[in-house]
C-alpha cells in the first residue's frame, strides 16, 4: 500500500472529529470566526512543538524557504480560513452529513482549478464524472425545510456556502502541495511539517488580529470554551499533519477523491450523534456525488 493512502484515511477521519468539535461549539458559545479560530490557536504550538521533536529526533536541519514557498503557504492559508468559514456558517443553515458532503464538491472543484492553473486537462470520461456530481449537487441544494422552486434552492445562501467552500478548499490543496514540493527536502514529513508550522502560525496571527478588530469579545469565548476548543486544537494538528504528509507524497487530486471516506463518517456522525434525519432526497444527492468521486478516481 502506498504511504500517502494510510495518511489520508487519517486525515479524513481526525477531519470529521475536528468539523463535529466546531458544529458543537457553533451551536451557541462561538460564532463561525471564533470556531474557526479555536483551530489554528490551539493547535499552532502543538505543531511548533511536534516539528521540533522531529527535527531533533532525525537531526535533519529546516529546509530554505523561498519566495515561492510563501505565496504558496499564504494563498492556501487565506484560501483554507475562508472555506473553514463557510462550512462552519453552513453547518447553521444544514444538517451535518449534508454540509460536509457541499463542503466535498472540493475534489470535483481540484480538478477545475488544477486546469486552470497547473493546465491539466479533463478527459469525457472525467467530465461525465463532473456532470454526476453536478446533478447531486442539485439534488442536495433543495432543502426539505423551506418551500419553494429549484431556483429559488439553488441560489440559497447554504449552496453559496457549500461551493464557496469546495473552491477554496481545492485551492488550499493546490496551493499546500506547492508549497511543500518548494521545500529541498526528500523526507515528506519534514517537508510537510514545516509547511503546516509556516502555515498554521500565519493563520492564528491573521484570524487573531482579524477578532481583534471586529469582534474581540470572541478570543475571550475562544478561552472560555477550551474544554472542548482544546480537542479542536489536537484533531486540526492530527489531520492537517496527515493532509500535508499524503499532498507532499500524491497529487490533490488523488488525495482530496480518497478523502472522500469522510462523507461515510459524517453521515454516521449526522445520525448517530447529532440526531439529524437524513431525508431519501438528500441520501440520493450523496450518492450521487460520491458516485461522480468514485468514477474521477479511475480516470484521473
């Protein structure tokens, strides 16, 4: 088996813990910035700390770091706290399962943006799996609460939130992988460290600057909720860690398609411990996109 499968598995999995951790200190005590947030502050000296003990256990030294590596690093940092937003955001207008499988339509976006900026082509065979992720998109945008036309569904503020997500999440894997293949470095857990550490500390100072000004009382429920804020912290550096690991080691595309086990935890997590009824319509969407994922997977 090759290494970068195992790491994404684990990225998948610490990733739905994580978005189950944020849903939670959503629904009342953070709002979406400060749920945000809770993951890159107190997960940042973990981090820190990790890649030291690496470094030292290895005696390997840190890699240079170009230009090239930053505008890397800070594109998928900006990109990776917009679309963390935006799920969060969604997760008050949808149930659990439906928000993460939006927030999924990153691996069909990946291949948009890899064209547009790598100028990687999409095969028919590739493009058809696209068109199968477009029709669950569309069957996912209907929300069972609120009457009304397609229309009116699929330009409704969730499916804003769910593929605003998606793009920007494809961006950050574009833009993480860069990063790391920037790094001179052949062990890709070194380089892959180094690049969430650059990342992570970048994020915390902007999201804490960000509160700071617009809404400070924020850092303070961000401390108060530490408990469970805390754990956020411990799941965001275990899965972003794996992440990077699996982008150092395989293209996003591959990456992000496998990553999609997710949709399978979050609809348990959905049912099972938020208690969220999963409609016929919404179960058919899903499926339909993990279809097209599954088809990508085999001609990409």
């Amino acid at each position: 088996m090759s290494l970068w499968i195992p790491f994404t598995l684990a990225a998948a999995s610490f990733q739905t813990v994580r978005f189950m951790l944020q849903k939670y200190l959503s629904m009342g005590q953070l709002s979406a910035s400060g749920a945000t947030f809770s993951r890159f502050v107190y997960s940042a000296p973990l981090i820190a700390l990790g890649l030291w003990a690496y470094v030292a256990a290895t005696g390997q030294g840190v890699p240079a770091m170009g230009v090239r590596f930053f505008v890397f690093a800070t594109l998928g940092g900006l990109a990776q706290i917009l679309a963390t937003v935006c799920v969060v955001l969604l997760f008050q207008s949808r149930n659990f399962a439906v928000g993460i499988t939006f927030k999924k339509t990153e691996v069909i976006l990946a291949v948009l943006v890899g064209l547009v900026v790598l100028g990687e082509g999409v095969s028919l065979p590739g493009l058809a799996a696209i068109l199968i992720g477009v029709a669950g998109v569309l069957l996912l945008s209907k929300n069972p609460a609120v009457e009304g036309t397609w229309t009116r569904h699929l330009f409704s503020r969730a499916v804003a939130l769910g593929l605003g997500s998606g793009i920007l999440f494809a961006i950050s894997a574009v833009c993480y992988r860069g990063a790391t293949l920037e790094l001179a470095a052949d062990d890709p857990i070194l380089r892959a460290s180094v690049t969430l550490c650059a990342v992570v500390f970048w994020q915390t100072a902007v999201m804490g600057l960000w509160l700071g000004l617009r809404d400070p009382g924020q850092i303070a429920a961000v401390w108060r909720a530490r408990r469970v804020a805390l754990w956020v912290g411990l799941t965001s550096m275990g899965g972003s860690l794996c992440w990077f690991v699996a982008f150092a080691l395989q293209t996003a595309a591959y990456v992000k398609a496998l990553g999609q086990v997710e949709l399978i935890l979050s609809l348990m997590a959905s049912v099972f411990f938020f208690r969220e009824k999963i409609t016929a319509r919404e179960i058919a969407g899903m499926g339909l996109l993990t279809l097209s994922i599954l088809v990508l997977v085999l001609v990409i």
